[in-house]
C-alpha cells in the first residue's frame, strides 16, 4: 500500500491563468466601469475579484500557499487599497514597482539560507531531478563549482525582477494619470494590466528560459548527465523523487540477470 505512487495535483491551465487575471479584469475595468453599468467602484471591485479568487483558488488547489500566488493575491489587494482610498495615482507606480523590487531583495537575501527562494523559482523537483544532479555533483566532486553556478543563476534572476521593477514603474507612471475612483482611473489600470503581458511578462519569461538554460548547462557540464536526465519527465505519474533518482537501476538489475560474469565481477 505504502509503495502505490501518489496522484499528482492537476497542473495549472495557463489560459485559465490569463483570463481570469488580465483578459476579464481588464475587459470589466475598460468596458464595464461607466455610470451606466457596474460603476468606478464596483468595476474596480468586480475586476480584482477574478485575480484574488484565483489566487485563493490555487491555494487549495495545491495545499500549500504559493509565494508567487500569495505576493500576486497581496498585490490586487493593494490596487483595490490606492483605489477605493482614492490616494494619488503616482502610488500605483510605486507599488507595481516595489512588489518585483522586493522579490529581487528576497532572491538575494535568501540565497545562503536554508530554503533559498530559487528553489522555489527553478532549482525544484517540479523541473529538475534535483536528487540526482546533487549525487552526480558528489561523484565528481563538483558540489563547490555549483554554488558557484547557483550564486550567478540567482544573481540573474535578481537582475531580471530589477528590470522588471524599473519596466512596471515607467509603465504605471505613462498610463495612469486618472485620479482613483473615476471611470478614467479604472479604464487607465485595465490598460496597464492589458500591456504589461506583452511589455513586461513575455521578456520577463524569456529571460527566465535563458536562467534556467544556463542552469541546465552547467549542470550538464558539472554532473556529466545528458539533458533528459536532468529534466522532470512530464509525462510521468510517479512522484516518488527516489525514483527519478535510481532510474537507471531496474535496467542494471535486469542486465546483470541476463550476463552472469557481470555478477561475478561484483560479487
């Protein structure tokens, strides 16, 4: 009983993703927020409700609370705050340039503690068969060279949600000039929400896929492992992270079975 493999939790549906946090909030916020139909207020409530939702929605999708989904969830709640108070708008560019702000400190802060927060990010098991990276590291004796590595590939990241800092800030500080509670104020914010995929997220995914595949090639080049043994075979059921790292044992058990002096020599 203790052997049968456990069911994974179904992965997120990236469209889902998008609808629920840009496509629909920033439809209501341009379309839905005039005096003759949802209102400022209610629009902008309406609007974040979708992103917030999801967000408590992954929580128990997952089990555990997601520190992206959590710092997202933190965020539309701070929007919601500038807003309903009506503060001046230059407070929307200083939010949606601290979050990313303060997620490049934790990077770096975190980074000669226990849970480094590029574990969370991209040294997991979710992408990496990290038991067997970290015991062909041993056998070469490349575990140094790899804080190495895991220093630069965190610096690289840090780097990136600078960026990503300075882009939200200029972004928030063009489109959003309405003073809160105005139909104007939540057309601006759908605006912003709308170009931030393609100005922001989408180089920012890029440059994340350049970090991780700099990643793999250096563990490549410390472990001697080839590419798919380094990855996390999508397709499969097992979760069990002790399997992934003795994938290669059942052939060996077979192939010593089938060639007695192969038994013999370690006998």
């Amino acid at each position: 009983m203790s052997n049968m493999p456990k069911s994974k939790p179904k992965r997120e549906n990236p469209f889902i993703n998008l609808l629920l946090n840009i496509a629909v909030p920033t439809i209501i916020l341009m379309k839905f927020s005039g005096p003759e139909e949802l209102g400022a207020r209610l629009g902008l409530i309406v609007a974040l409700l979708f992103p917030i939702t999801y967000g408590v929605f992954d929580y128990f999708r997952i089990k555990k609370i997601n520190f992206f989904s959590a710092l997202g969830v933190f965020s539309i709640l701070m929007t919601g705050g500038i807003a309903l108070l009506e503060l001046d708008p230059k407070y929307i560019a200083i939010k949606e340039a601290g979050i990313p702000a303060l997620i490049a400190i934790a990077f770096l802060v975190t980074l000669k503690t226990r849970s480094p927060l590029i574990k969370l990010f991209l040294y997991n098991d979710n992408l990496l068969q990290t038991a067997r990276i970290e015991q062909s590291l041993e056998e070469n004796g490349n575990s140094a060279a790899f804080e190495r590595t895991f220093f630069n590939a965190t610096a690289m990241i840090a780097a990136s949600f600078t960026l990503s800092s300075v882009l939200n800030y200029l972004l928030a500080k063009w489109v959003v000039v309405s003073a809160p509670g105005t139909e104007a104020f939540n057309e601006e914010l759908g605006r912003m929400m709308a170009l931030s995929y393609p100005v922001i997220a989408i180089p920012s995914l890029i440059l994340t896929f350049g970090i991780l595949f700099y990643l793999v090639r250096r563990i490549m080049a410390l472990t001697g492992l080839k590419f798919e043994q380094i990855l996390v075979d999508m397709d499969s059921d097992s979760e069990d992270p002790q399997a992934q790292g003795d994938f290669e044992q059942p052939s060996q058990k077979q192939q010593n079975q089938a060639e007695p002096t192969a038994s013999k020599q370690e006998i």
